[in-house]
C-alpha cells in the first residue's frame, strides 16, 4: 500500500489497479483473521478517491462508525498493522485519534460523523483556514436521529460542511427507513438547506472522483449520494453482505468459513428465552435498533415474524416507541447493547421509568467487551440505570436465572432492565417454563464467616473461584448472588454483613455507582460498623484486547479478587 | 368551557366563538399567573379542531412537549385547574398519563411525540382495534432528532400513525434548521415515506377542520403541515412571541408586565462570568440547544453574536458538534439545563471524555426546579456524570465560585462540567479576573470535631444553616464545600473523617450515586471506620410544587438535615 500524498501523486489512470489491490488486501486479511469485512470493501473505491481528492490530513475526513474504514486504515500506513486489528498490540477496529493523524475524529457508535465535522467546519471558518471538513455517514447511519440534527444544523449555518452519504441499503442489517427506500433522499436533504449531488457509482473511479470534486468545491452545506455494494468484489459477500458484515476466517477462494465458537452464547440464551415468553405471552413484541443478528432477534423474527420491530440505528425512538406500546398494554422487550443504550438513557427515565411503563431492556455485551474496545465496552450500565427511580436493575448468572428474570420483568409490570455479557454463558439449561423469581431477590450460594463475596451476573463465577482460592489461604469466603442491583436485597446483605462484618463485591462495571455503590449505600445505613472492598473498573476507559486480559489488569478476575480479599483482610 | 363530547355536539359555526372564549380564557390565565403563555394561543383553533375531529379519548392525542396544550388541558375538564397550575395542588404544566384520560402520554422533554404515538399506532392494529394515533409537534420540537427516528421508523413500518406539524417558526426561540425556513418541508417528509398535507392556517377553523379530517382518514403514515403565529390573538404576544414564550402576570389590556424577581439568578450570574471567560479568551465559544433565554446565552450573545451558536433541541448533537470544535483547538461552553443534558449521556462518554477533548459542560436548573416538576429536576447528573472517566464534575457555592471553576475548567484543558441550580444565587460579587482554583480541591469553611457536614453548590448554604442548629444542640458540626463532585478532595474529606468519624452528605441530587456515592466509596477505602449519613432525594419522582416544600418533604432542607444528623449521632 501507498501514503495518501504518494498516492495523490498517482496518475489517475492506476487508481484502478490500487484499488485492486486494496481490494484484495482485505479480503486476505478478512480470510485470515476475520472481523468485520463487508462495509470495507465497499468503500474500496470511496477510500482511495477521498484521499486521492481531498487534502488528507489536512482537510478532516470523518468517518461515521468505522466498521467501512479497513480501507481508509490500509491507505494510512496501517496495512501491515491491520493483521493484529482489535488486540491490545495492535489498531482499533474503529477509528481513534490517538492511532493516526488520518483518524480525524475516533467514532464506534453510529451517526456522530455529521456533528463532528460541522464543528471541524466550523473550526475551519472561525480560524480563517482553508481547511475542508468531510463526514462520510451510510445510509444506516444517518437513521441516527443526531445525524439529522447535524444536517439540520449545518443547512441552518450555511458552512461548508461536506457529507458523503454512502447508500448501500445496510445498516448490519438492511437500512430501516423510508429514506433508504426513497428513490432519492434529494428532498430530504434540500428541504434541510444543503445542496445535494449524485447519485454516483461509488465503484467507478472515473465518475466518483470528478463528483467528489464537486463536492470539495462547493460552496455552502453540501452533501454528495454515493451508491456502493456492501461486500463489493468478493461475490459471497456481495450476495450476503448482511451475514458477510463480520466473519470468522475463512477460505478466500471458495468462502467457506470457519465455524464460529460453538459454547451457548449469552444472546443465543437470551433469543431462546424470549422465544419461549413470547410464546407464552401473546402481548410481548421485541424491538432492535438495527441489531438483529447481534441481539438474537433475527432468531425470534423466524419464528415471530411479526413481533420483532427493528427501528434502525434509532435507540432513543426505541425506547419511546416501546413506551408508547406499553401505554396500551403491550409487553415490549427492547433488546439493545449496554453501550448503545447510553443513547436512550433520557427516553428510559422521562418516557418510560417516569410513567412506571412496563418496558423491558435486555442489555447484551454488558461488561467489558475485548476487542471492540473502548466504544463498546458496557460498563456504565448498572450506575446509570440504578439511579432511575421505578426502574428495577438486574444481571443473571446463567442462563436458567436469565430465563426468570425475563418471567420475572413480566410479572413485575414494571420497568426493568437486565443485562448480560457478551460471549459463552455457562450452559446452565434453562427451565421449559420458568417461574418468576422475587423483585429484588439474591441468593446466598455459599456459607462463610470470614468474608461475603456479593458477585452479579457474571461475577458471581469470579466470587466463586476467589471463594476456593481463599479456602485455600485458610479464609471461608461466604459467596452471595446480588442478582438486582436495585432493589438490593437488603436482607441477604445485611445478614452477609452481620456475619462477617467484612463484604467484597465484585463487578465488571467502573468501580463507581454500581453494585458496589449500592451495597456501600445500603450498609451505611443499615451496618455501618461493615466494611466493604468494592472490585470494579478502576476509572479510567479500557482499551481493546483480550477479554480476560482486561478483566486481569482491571483487577477483577478471581486472582486478582483474591490477592485483593487477602490484603484488605489483613489491613 | 365545554368538555370533547360536548364540543362535538356543537355545531360547527360555534367553533369560532368558542375559539374565542378560549383565547380570552388563556389570556386571563396568562395575566392572572403568569407561567408559559404564548404557545397555547397559537393551538386554540388547532385544540378545538383535533377534539372536534378525533374521538378523544379513545383516539391518542399526543401532544409533544406540553407547553402549548394549556388549551387541551381547559377543553378536557381542567379549566378552573389551570389557576393552580404547577402548584402542588394543581395540573402539570406539562402532560401527564396520571392527570387526565385525554393526556394519551407524558411530555416534557421535545421531540417524544412521534415515537409515542407510533407504538399507540401499532398497538391499535396490533389490538384490531379502530383507534387513531395522533402526534402533535412544532417545527421546534421536530429538530430534536428522535423526531426523524421516530418518522423515518413511520416511513418504513407504513403504520396509520397521524402527525400535525405545527410551524410556528418558533422552539422557545426562534427555530433553529434548514426544514423551519424552507418554503415547505414536503420534501423531506415525503422522502421519509409519509403522506403529506397542507400547509392550511391553523387559525382558520374552516381550513382546518377539513384538512384534519382529511389526516383523520388518511391510510398510512400521515402528516398536516399547519402553519400557526405562537401569541395569536394577544398582540404584545404576536408581536414578541419568544418574549412570551413564558411571562409573569400582566395587564391584559395594556399587556403591561409585572417585574420578575430581582434577585441575581444563578443563570444570570453564568452569562456574566462566560461573557467575561469569552473575552479574555478568543477560542471560547459557547452553544445552547434552543435555550438562548434559559441559559443566559442571549446575553452572551448580545456582546459575542458571532461566537454563540443555537443548534435546535439538538442536545445530542450540540455535544459533539462541540468536540468537533475541541478537536480542532476551540474552547466550547456547553449550556444545556441538567436534565436535557441526559439526552447526550452518550455524546459526553463516547466523543467528548473518551477523546478527553476540553469541552465545558455548564448545567443550569440542576437539583429541584421547583414547578415544572418531574420532568424538569436535575436531580441525576452528578450520578451520570461522575462515573466518566476523564470528566470533572463540580459545582460552586455561589457566585464567585462559579467565576472560579470557569477559570478553572479553560486550565483544565480536559472535559469539564459545572452545576448550578435554578433561581436566585448568594450574592457573591465575582472578581474582575477570577483565578483558576486547583482541579478536584474541595475547601474547609467551618471546624467542628463532632460530626463534619459536606454540601456541594446550593447545599453548602445547608450545611452551614444546619451546622448552625446543631451547635445550638451542643454539636460542633464541621462545614465542608465538597465542590468537586469528581475528583473528590480526598485529602479535605480523609482529614474529616478522621477527625470525627461521622460524615454527613448533602445534595440536591438523588441519594444513590452522587455526592454521597462519591464520599462513601472514598471512605472505604480511605477511613473504612468511619459513617456516612447520605442526605439526598429519596428514591422516587418528585411531583411539581414549590421547590422549598419539595426541599423539606426530601428531607434536604437544614431542619430535616439537622433532625437527621442528631438521631444519627445518638444512634
């Protein structure tokens, strides 16, 4: 691969052949080590044009999630680095600003890009530089509500603002929306103020590149329509970009993919649970914010075709919508990842939590994710929903609890979030009818003197392995499943406290407002004379890299748990 | 005034006479009370007419915010109500499911409408049931981008969701966006795969009637574009709508207003400090998401017009457009109240801390507001914001501390958020050129070896007023200003701790997570042997009502604190 200035010092003419290459570096290093591969090579084309047309880094080109950006990353001198793309030694499989003076803005949630380089134009404008800002968003990102506040913005301030509006018909999913359908979002966008050009093949050197000309020329808020195939040039892909948006490894000539893990995973847990309860309780509906595949409800649209809403990359409308439904006696269940939830965290207090809605959340890849990283680690969840009042806040620890919790939430009639981590769950079967459990409920696992381990969801495994590891160093370790972060059950852990006098709890989630919070809340007023170690996220953000690495340096993993019980004992 | 049955048993050529009782019923409300004024007389006609088309109840009118359904609320039986509106014994001035039958949903915060009355749409032909949903939204609220979430989802999903669009050029300002200023918004609406009508004079009953029949039996998503002038009918108002977006009472013949309160507000007291931050510093700007009157901007702006921007009720997007700027070396000042701020929980984490770009958060209207109530107390942020790592969190005690922690926050260099309450401020004149205190440093301000008592911005005066009634008690109680909510002075509250091994914390913030959160966690790891008395709302909504009694019923105010305080010592 080339530099942006060598290759902006190609003769057109070869971009072709660069863009061969490129084509085909990604598909070796997707065929290698997998990851996510089709949006990439759809923007091909768009990535060598952009630099070949723009003055990168000089004029800010922002890219909108990053998952299309492989390409951008190659062209910026991290091809070699991409073969160790999402580890600790290796780039983000996002964008980030710390990795590369190309990277103008870091992204990883959807539809950011539009805001980001209205203020980069803006920034541009104020200082009097002649600098040019471009957000290149897709057709499933722009679903995103803050995009069209951009755009509405930018029509608003007239600056030279530069969208590329990358049309591929694909969030992961196929784009949700009547925009992604019109046969052109033209009056959209002029009725926004901002000038529109295209449609253009966003494959065809020789016609993108004079369009994106225009686009850097223009004067005023101005958006160019690219049309591109997701998973373009590598034919299994393009018939399937949707199952091709991440892949294990696989064979580059006959796209014959390696098997995917086969432990039970926490969302296939969490699709065959609701897939019972829905077929149960005929007014449950399920709601995805373009997550399908990713919160298994791909799986219960089989066979509830028509209770599974996706609403597009959209988590504040989800919420809302879901509100809406409960209004009138509906069970919704919104499906949506701990980090993305973050964006409806004003929709759950003032549409839903407010109006004592029965509206379920099912946080999946809560905790700390691995290798997508700081973006999407989910570990602010049990703090910023603990704090809503009516909002009942709970975490499973195998699949049979998360079978009734779920039962448990629909009983409950009430607001009631549940969060799950990503990867394999233990493969506890579940019950064929599971009966609801008590609102604010845990259980005492394991009996103990010396100290009470309070785990939740996943750490309650982590409470178990420090409570044999302390049996060892001659210190029964009682180990107890908090289970509701709010309620806490105040009874077990106040017995807990009694007893030993001496309380760890153990989170994957920052060490502030959460689980611990919550027990250092209770017992301040129920057993002051109780301590508590509380074992969470130290404050800081996490980046990407193995899982359980991470787990190891933040200190929650059940040696560090144990060296830590050990030392606060003694002090 | 008459009830939605008996209206539509009226004829129609008595509408407008009814129109006009009701515009003078409004005005006299307006004058006698004072409260939000000139939106309601811009929906007279449009209130009559939807109750007259739609079968109300039954059919789901769901207006959005609420500011302009004064009209609904005196059609739907709370005429006489409305002279005790906002008070404790009277209706919301928002909308409320709890208050009547006719409010189909919550409002308060912008935007939610279309979102709510889609899932009512879908539940009503999930149902079979033959029930309208109707949402109603100005041109102001429909910048807020959950309003394109929730259309674009209506585009896709094809549902009979019925949406007025009602342009009044106007949010509380005027509206911010290309789609307010374009000759007409068909554009964007069709483009979003919805139906549309209109524009017709949503003053002309005649026009409007017809035309929401016309929406009434629309198949599809559907939207009537009415245009309507927020004041009609009350010339001062139609002269200065955003002037009478809210008012104190009036001369209603002369339109002549009573004075508001004279005492220096908090919001006041951050216009003038930012004015003077912008002009000793030529990269500060400042942005308001559709509040240039609610935060002070419009003074900012009246010295700086060219470095204060108003993106719409864009909060999502007002932060990140912010770190775009940041990004690229400008130092923008964030005006947002406490509880819109939770709209960009996301944008803070995920573009602003997580890049640790220099972006000042100012948070007018924290803690209890007092009358608009539940949807409005800014009771939240110290705990939402306190977990993101890379942010600071403090609030200043009065006024010139907050000319401080400005100065503070531009050497910080790094994300950065200040509180502050609604209402009248201390009186604390400013320094001319106010020095940058040490990050994270909160301040001993009265020695007592009994029990030290630690406030934060507004609950420093509490901490001082209680400590004043325990020491006639004969307790020496210890005055501490937290100040920084994070980082926590560890040192000043270590040193407290140790002195008396009692700590009280005061907030006007919920008790679970904030200050109390904060100090406990510190605590056990720092002082284990010392308690902690939180003193913070308790875990449920407050309803609207006076903000003192609202005080006391927490129990925050300094008589509860001090009650509380000498049961917990003999305890």
């Amino acid at each position: 691969m080339t530099d942006p200035e060598a290759l902006r010092a190609l003769p057109r003419r070869c971009l072709p052949h660069l863009a061969e290459e490129l084509r085909q570096e990604l598909i070796d290093l997707g065929a290698e080590i997998g990851g996510h591969f089709a949006g990439s090579l759809g923007t091909v084309e768009l990535a060598i044009a952009l630099h070949y047309v723009f003055d990168t880094p000089r004029d800010r080109l922002v890219w909108d999630v990053g998952h299309q950006a492989y390409g951008h990353k190659a062209l910026t001198g991290r091809c070699q680095a991409l073969r160790r793309v999402k580890r600790a030694d290796g780039p983000s499989g996002f964008l980030r600003r710390c990795e590369s003076p190309y990277d103008a803005f870091g992204a990883g949630h959807a539809g950011t890009s539009v805001s980001a380089a209205l203020g980069m134009a803006e920034a541009a404008r104020r200082g009097g530089r002649d600098v040019r800002a471009v957000a290149v968003i897709g057709d499933g990102g722009a679903t995103a509500g803050m995009a069209f506040e951009g755009l509405n913005h930018a029509g608003h301030l007239g600056s030279d603002l530069k969208v590329v509006f990358n049309d591929n018909d694909m969030s992961i999913a196929p784009t949700v929306g009547g925009l992604s359908r019109s046969t052109s979002p033209r009056g959209c966008f002029e009725s926004l103020g901002l000038r529109y050009g295209g449609p253009v093949d966003g494959h065809d050197l020789e016609a993108l590149i004079p369009a994106l000309e225009w686009l850097r020329d223009a004067r005023g808020p101005s958006v160019l329509h690219v049309r591109t195939h997701k998973g373009k040039g590598f034919v299994p892909a393009e018939r399937d970009p949707y199952g091709w948006h991440a892949t294990t490894p696989f064979d580059a000539s006959s796209g014959a993919r390696n098997a995917g893990p086969s432990a039970p995973s926490w969302t296939g847990a969490f699709a065959e649970a609701l897939g019972r309860l829905m077929a149960r309780e005929p007014r449950a509906v399920a709601i995805t914010a373009a997550m399908p595949d990713g919160t298994g409800l791909d799986q219960v649209a089989r066979r509830f075709p028509e209770r599974v809403y996706d609403v597009g990359i959209a988590e504040q409308h989800a919420v809302t919508f879901a509100a809406g439904l409960a209004a009138e006696g509906w069970l919704p269940v919104c499906a949506i990842y701990s980090t993305f939830l973050q964006r409806a965290f004003d929709q759950i207090l003032h549409d839903v939590a407010l109006q004592r809605l029965p509206v379920i959340f099912a946080l999946d890849r809560a905790g700390l994710v691995g290798p997508d990283g700081p973006t999407h680690h989910g570990v602010f969840d049990l703090a910023y929903l603990r704090i809503i009042p009516e909002l009942a806040v709970a975490a499973p620890r195998d699949e049979r609890d998360l079978a009734r919790l779920l039962a448990t939430a629909v009983r409950a009639q009430r607001p009631f979030a549940l969060r799950f981590p990503r990867g394999a769950a233990p493969g506890a079967e579940p019950e064929a009818d599971p009966a609801p459990l008590e609102l604010g409920r845990g259980e005492a696992l394991r009996p103990g003197d010396d100290v009470a381990l309070v785990g939740i969801g996943k750490t309650v495994e982590t409470a178990f392995a420090a409570s044999d590891g302390l049996r060892e160093a001659g210190i029964a370790a009682a180990v107890l499943d908090a289970r509701f972060a709010k309620p806490v059950d105040e009874g077990l852990l106040v017995e807990a406290a009694l007893r030993s006098g001496r309380v760890v709890t153990i989170e994957d989630h920052v060490a502030s407002g959460g689980l611990g919070g919550a027990v250092l809340e209770l017992l301040a007023r129920a057993v002051p004379e109780a301590q508590v170690l509380v074992c969470g996220l130290p404050d800081r953000f996490v980046d990407h890299g193995d899982a359980a690495a991470q787990w190891r340096e933040a200190g929650i993993d059940a040696a560090s748990v144990i060296e830590r019980t050990r030392r606060w004992l003694q002090s």
